[in-house]
C-alpha cells in the first residue's frame, strides 16, 4: 500500500498492514525465503516534512552462516525517522545533520510506500551471521558432509583448522606409511 502523503491533514494517518515480503526483494544471502511481515504505525506532518513512527513483527528463515541449514528466525523491532523532501537532502557534507539520533529519509516523492517501509526494516533487522547452534561446525571443506549433524566425512579433510592441513595430507599419503 502507498499513502500519498500530501493528502495527510493534522491528524497522524495510521496503517497497519500485513505484508509478505519476498526474498527476491530482500536480496540479501541469509534470507532462506519469504518473510512474514506485520508493520503498525502512524506517519504525521511535522515543520519541514513528516515523521513515520510504528513497530514491525518479522517471521521467517535464515540460513546458518556456515552450515547453510535453515534456522527460523522472528524479530520485533520499533522505528522512527522523519521524510523530507528530495530537494533538502544536502548536498555536501557540512550540511549533514549532526544530531545522529534523529533519523532522516528524503522522498523523491511525497508518498509513504509501506511495501518499501517492510523491505527496508527487514533488512535492518536481519542478524549479520546467523547460526544454527554456537558449537556449529559448520560443513567439510573437502566433500560438504554435515559435520554437525553427524554425517560422517568421507573425504579425509576434516572440518579442522587449516594450519594442519598439510601434515593431514602427508599422515594420508601412501607412499610414506
Ligand atoms: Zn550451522
Ligand atoms: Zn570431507
């Protein structure tokens, strides 16, 4: 849904919408699949522009960052920043806002595009690397068995520190056993 803001009079426009957003338009790699979204809030004016407050309930999955297994993932997250127009972005540094608690996103347009909204907070709710389990040891470089889930490796690598691995290879070969 899109409001268009310069239909807004003083009172604050309240949304609340349900809204799945793809993983295709998340573009993110440790999105697993589509994440169900709920995003409550208001937009009001304010001097200069608008100011957009809500909350937003995420639902989905993520992959283990080194085993690559699914790991459902939910986050509740609050948000809040002020729109301006295009035109009072600045344009060089020194007019950058310095009060950093005060969010702003200028519009190109004067409308609030929810869609856009749920993207965007997803995104910023997103765990950097996430795992399946803190002790996860993740997949054999060598022939990818599971080695968390008790697949057995079938390579002789081993999911082991990399500095080893040359006296591995030698302890392997059989010319010298
Ligand atoms: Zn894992
Ligand atoms: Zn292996």
């Amino acid at each position: 849904m899109v409001i268009d803001l310069t239909e807004l009079e003083q009172e604050p426009r309240t949304f609340g919408e349900t809204i799945e957003v793809s993983a295709a338009d998340l573009a993110d790699p440790v999105v697993a699949g589509s994440v169900a979204v709920r995003l409550e809030g208001s937009v009001r004016r304010v001097d200069g522009g608008f100011h957009v407050e809500g909350r937003i309930e995420a639902r989905g999955a993520v992959r283990c960052a080194r085993c690559t297994a699914q790991v459902p993932w939910e986050a509740a997250e609050r948000f809040g920043y002020e729109l301006r127009p295009a035109s009072e972005a600045p344009l060089d540094e020194e007019l950058e806002l310095e009060d950093d608690e005060l969010e702003v996103a200028f519009l190109a347009d004067p409308v609030l595009d929810l869609g856009e909204l749920a993207v965007q907070q997803v995104l910023l709710a997103l765990p950097m690397k996430p795992l399946c389990d803190e002790r996860c040891a993740g997949l054999c470089a060598g022939c990818g068995a599971d080695l968390t889930a008790g697949e057995r490796c079938t390579c002789g690598a081993k999911a082991i520190d990399p500095r080893w691995a040359p006296l591995l290879a030698l302890k392997n070969d059989p010319d010298r056993s």
